[in-house]
C-alpha cells in the first residue's frame, strides 16, 4: 500500500482513520478549496515574516511567489507560521533562540500534512534552524532565503549593514566623528528590505545552504528587492511538487561529504565565524562529527577567493553580478565531492558542466590568484581550549598571530561595560582582552561580544586592534583579531573561567595554540563558582540540555545517531 499523501497525511488520532479524514476535509473545504485541490499534494510553506524581523520583511511577496509555482506544477501550497529570530530585536541573543526555531519547524513540519515544505529564511539563525528542523522531520524540504539588502549611500562612500556600521562606530568612540555625523550615518547604513549588504552570518549562510544542495542552483546570493528574487520564489515552488513526487529527503541532500563541501566553500568565502557552529549542528543532527582539526586541513589548502567585507572591500550586490556561488564552486572543483546532489536530483558535476558565463575576476579570484593563499578561519587548541576555539584570519591583523600578552580579564558582559572605558583601566596595546561567562552554558546565550571595543584611552591614542579572547560569538559582519567560541566555555568550569588578570596568554596561529600560561596546579586551585540553573521555561530546557560550541551548541538529545 502506498504511502499516504496529501490531507491523508499524518491523520489526527481519534481512533478512526476514515473519520479523521472526513473530518479534516469538511474543515478545509470551509477555506473555499475545491475537491480537485484537496486531492492535490500539499506543499507547506515555512512563513517566518514578522515585525520583529526587517530582514523578513518581503517574506509575504515571496510566498506568493512561491504559491504560484506550487499551483503550476499540480500541487497545493499552505503556509503556516513559525518562530521568526530577528537578529538584532532579540534578548539575549538569536542563537539561544536558534533550537527553539528548529524545534518549531521541525515539529509543525511532522504535525501537519505535507508532501514537502519549502523553507523561508534569511537573518542568521533563521536558514540553520530551519535545516536542522529538516533534517530531522524527514519530510522533502528547500531553502528559499530572503536574500540581502541593497547598499546606501552617505557622504559619496557606498554603505552597507552591518561592517560598515562596526566601522563607523569605532570611529565614533575613538572621537573621530561627532553623534550628528553618526546619527546621519544611521539612516543611510540599512535601506532596503534583505539581510546585511555583506558576507555576514546571514549571506554565509545562504551559500552554505546552496553548497549543502538545500536550494535551487544561483539563488544564495540573489538581492531581496530584485526581480529574480520572486522568480527564484516561483522556481522554488516547483521544485517542491517536483520533491515531493520524488521523496528526496533533506538527509539524502545533506551528507558528511556535502557537509564537506560546504566547509570548503565557507573558507573560500571568508565567511562568518558562526558558520562554524551551525555546521556542527547540523552534521550533529545527522549524527556525524564535526572535527575542528578537519577545519584546519581544509583551511590550509582552501585559498580565500572572494573580495567581500568584511575581508574585503565589496558587497553581496557585487558578489550576485559577479558570477555568485556558482562561479566560487568552478574554482574550488578539484577539492570537492562531485557527486553530491542537490534537491533538483542534479550532481554538483552536472551543475559545474554547464557554461559558468560571466565571472568578474575583481570580486571572485581564481584559485590560482586568490585573495588571501589561505582559509579565512583557523581553530585553536591549547591549555586555554582544549577542545577548540576560532579564529577568523581572513579578518584580523597578522602582526597579532604570533604574541604572548598580559590578560586583562573582564568576568561578564557586564564588567565590559562598567570598566572597559574607565580611565583607570589598567591596559596597553600588547595585552589581551579576556570575556569570561559569554559562551553558551552562561546566562549570557553566547552573544555576538567577542569583538569586544576597543578601551575608549586607547581608541583615542589611535590603537585599532587588540588580541581579544572569550567563549562568546562574532558577528559575521564584524573583524579584528578576535578569538572565539573558546571551549569549554567559562560557565561550564572550562579554563577560560580561571583566567586572571596579569596572567600570560601565548596566541600562535601559526601552530594553532592557545595557551595559557599558569602552572596547571596553580589553575586547578582556582574557584569557579557552580552555574545557576534557571528555574523555569525554556531558560530551563535550554541550560540542562545545550552542548559546547565544538558541538554546535545544540540540544544534545535531538543529535541524531551516530552515523
């Protein structure tokens, strides 16, 4: 007997099939759908438009579009509603949030009828939620994201969210400009709908998934306010009816070697740094490990090909016109797994045959005249991680790289702001900057803090680089000499938490260590005060259950198996 299909789908349970059936047909019909349409296949769609979400804000255009291609290809399309993480608008941080999201859709993807489901997404936590909710619901899914915003203008200098914004406000600290100067600055930095002008956590993302096979060939990169973007939508819908025929599911898309593929892609790109843990969620999701040691392997032999901020000088709008993913997969074809395929049913070889068109040499390099001849992150291992930490390299200043420095330790995100612009700080140049309690086991949610400011005295005396270390995140859009994601992080008692002022830290890139430099004895004599469970709620859930960041900061009962 065939599977059951369409509004047979997934029957509510009262204990006859046939009457919950009936049932949900008579109610479905009170929508105005005719017989013929009910019998159709169903294709949901994910809708994550919300207020709080500016990155999301043509979400219903784009359903709409999509809608079309759904009814032209035979099936029906529903949308349903989903948690919606709008970076910016969310406390304390769109990661915290980010299993919340994956559970929704994972959840109302298996609670409710449908043959396939197309997945909208775009602002940075949105497109991994969604891919992992996915991979373990099962069902037939494709991406469609938002797609990123166009760029402004201030002053004759083009602007793009979010680098441009980090840039300006360093200056604003640092007394360059005035608050007038910056205030007009604020108008003109987001000026369209999308999500941030740049190769943040956002657009990573979008090519992540692209790479992954998730989403329809050359459409990561399409601006949000262009017309392909709609056509992209409409195309998507198609392909779902398309997916849903032939019950290609997402963990026969995502695989250890597409898993793989994106990896590469992400170190080609210098992409952001949070990449990083959603592919160890998602690998995790699948029940495969994400070794941070593999990351270093393929950042060695993976050159940085794309002249993007905020390791280079131009925007998404630039990277769409100049060839998008398509023409970065061309020059990386020697070190990929060719044989993976995407939700069209086509092999990455079959894709990378087809005539590549125009390539614009000044935003996507060939491998042989790259950007930089390394990957733009790098993991750490030493006394201070063992089990890993990131550096972005693509984005910080190598005169850092090799360095042992004075720590000077600041406890929380709140110690930051009480102190860091304190004249009295006792701090110079050469010493590192240390944020303990940020990683994902503190009331905190690992926040987008480790790039933590510049000491306002020491902005002012014109110093625009520090090493800085912590166990919280980096925006996407963010650079410097920013250590990351340090693991075990301090609130779980890892040795970022015993970490004192004046201690001796060693930072060698070069040999991927981070040390720091306290007779283990002594560390091990140090106090760490127990973690405070939250009493209730998610906050609850969230704290018994979140792994470190070399895991992905998931839940650690919804990884899959061990593969």
């Amino acid at each position: 007997m065939a599977d059951p299909s369409g509004l047979a789908r997934g029957l509510t349970q009262y204990g006859d099939r046939d009457y919950a059936l009936y049932l949900r047909r008579s109610y479905a019909r009170s929508m105005g759908y005719s017989p013929a349409m009910l019998a159709r296949p169903i294709v949901g769609i994910a809708d994550t438009g919300s207020g709080f979400n500016s990155c999301h804000r043509l979400v219903p255009e784009l359903i709409e579009a999509v809608k079309r291609g759904v009814i032209a290809a035979g099936a029906l399309p529903l949308p349903f509603p989903t948690i919606s993480l709008g970076e910016v608008y969310l406390n304390p941080t769109s990661l915290y949030l980010r299993n919340l999201m994956a559970m929704d859709t994972e959840e109302m993807i298996r609670a409710q009828p449908m043959d396939a489901v197309v997945l909208i997404g775009g602002c940075d936590k949105t497109v991994p939620a969604q891919i992992m909710g996915a991979i373990s619901a099962g069902v037939p899914a494709i991406q469609l994201v938002t797609g990123p915003m166009m760029t402004g203008r201030y002053g004759g200098e083009r602007l793009g969210a979010c680098t441009d914004c980090r840039r300006f406000w360093a200056r604003f600290r640092a007394g360059e400009i005035d608050r007038a100067e910056i205030e007009g600055i604020e108008n003109t930095l987001a000026v369209t709908a999308g999500t941030c002008a740049v190769m943040g956590t956002a657009s990573t993302m979008a090519v992540i998934s692209e790479t992954l096979g998730m989403m329809l060939p050359g459409t990561a990169a399409i601006p949000a306010v262009h017309a392909d973007r709609l056509r992209a939508a409409e195309a998507t819908g198609t392909a779902a009816v398309d997916l849903a025929r032939c019950k290609l599911a997402p963990a026969q898309v995502v695989t250890k070697r597409s898993i793989e593929n994106a990896l590469r892609v992400l170190l080609a790109i210098g992409g952001s740094t949070n990449a990083v843990l959603h592919l160890a969620a998602i690998a995790g999701r699948l029940g495969l490990e994400f070794p941070l040691e593999r990351l270093n392997r393929f950042s060695d032999a993976t050159p940085v090909l794309i002249d993007l901020k905020p390791t280079g000088e131009h925007y998404m709008e630039d990277f769409f016109a100049a060839g998008g993913v398509g023409a970065v997969l061309r020059e990386l074809k020697p070190l990929l797994h060719l044989d993976c395929r995407a939700v069209t049913g086509e092999t990455l070889a079959a894709r990378l045959a087809e005539d590549a068109g125009f390539v614009d040499r000044r935003i996507i390099r060939t491998a042989g005249a790259p950007l930089q001849q390394q990957g733009g992150l790098v993991a750490l291992f030493g006394s201070l991680a063992p089990r890993g930490a990131i550096l972005k390299r693509a984005a910080a200043d190598p005169n850092l790289f090799e360095r042992e420095g004075r720590a000077v330790v600041f406890s929380s995100l709140e110690d930051v702001a009480r102190r860091i612009d304190d004249p009295a700080l006792d701090v110079a140049p050469d010493d590192f900057l240390i944020l303990q309690n940020a990683g994902p086991a503190s009331a905190a949610g690992m926040p987008e803090a480790g790039s933590l400011p510049i000491p306002a005295k020491l902005a002012r005396a014109g110093v625009k680089d520090m090493v800085r270390i912590s166990d919280a995140r980096m925006s996407g859009t963010a650079y410097g000499t920013v250590v990351l994601h340090v693991a075990p992080d301090a609130a779980s008692g890892g040795p970022l938490a015993k970490v004192r002022s004046g201690d001796r830290i060693r930072l060698s890139v070069k040999e991927r260590k981070l040390d720091v430099l306290v007779d283990p004895a002594e560390l091990a004599r140090r106090p760490v005060p127990p973690p405070v469970m939250p009493a209730r709620g998610y906050a609850r859930l969230y704290h018994q259950h979140v792994l470190q960041a070399d895991q992905g900061c998931d839940f650690d009962f919804l990884r899959g198996a061990r593969a």
